[in-house]
C-alpha cells in the first residue's frame, strides 16, 4: 500500500531524471521495513514440516490423514 502511494508521487514527478531515482529509494525503502516483519511471519517455512504439522494434529485428534485428504 505505501508503495502505491510512492508510485503515485513518482510517476507525476517532472522532472525525468529524477523519477527512477526516487522509484529506487522508495523500494529501498519498502526493503528495509520488510526486513522486520521476516522474522514476525509464523508458520512452516517447507511443505515437509506442514504436512508433518498436519498429520500430527490429526493422529491427535483421532483422524487419519488419508480420510481428511481424500
């Protein structure tokens, strides 16, 4: 959403040299408040451990996974 609003001011900028430069600053700037947030993220980072998750939750529960996928 901020980047959309960067795009905006860039893109009705006049002055052509400068309008690339100020795109790549708000990437750069967008990058940086990304970096954060990486490490905010929770969940399973491979399909592997997902299905793993998955099939432990359902043993405990009392279902088979191949009931609850078929």
């Amino acid at each position: 959403v901020i980047s959309t609003v960067g795009f905006g001011l860039v893109v009705t900028n006049t002055a052509i040299g400068s309008q690339w430069s100020t795109w790549w600053w708000v990437c750069i700037g967008g990058f940086i408040a990304f970096i954060p947030t990486i490490f905010l993220a929770t969940g399973y980072w491979s399909p592997a451990r997902a299905r793993a998750a998955v099939a432990t939750k359902l043993r405990e529960e009392g279902l088979e996974l191949e009931a609850a996928v078929g």
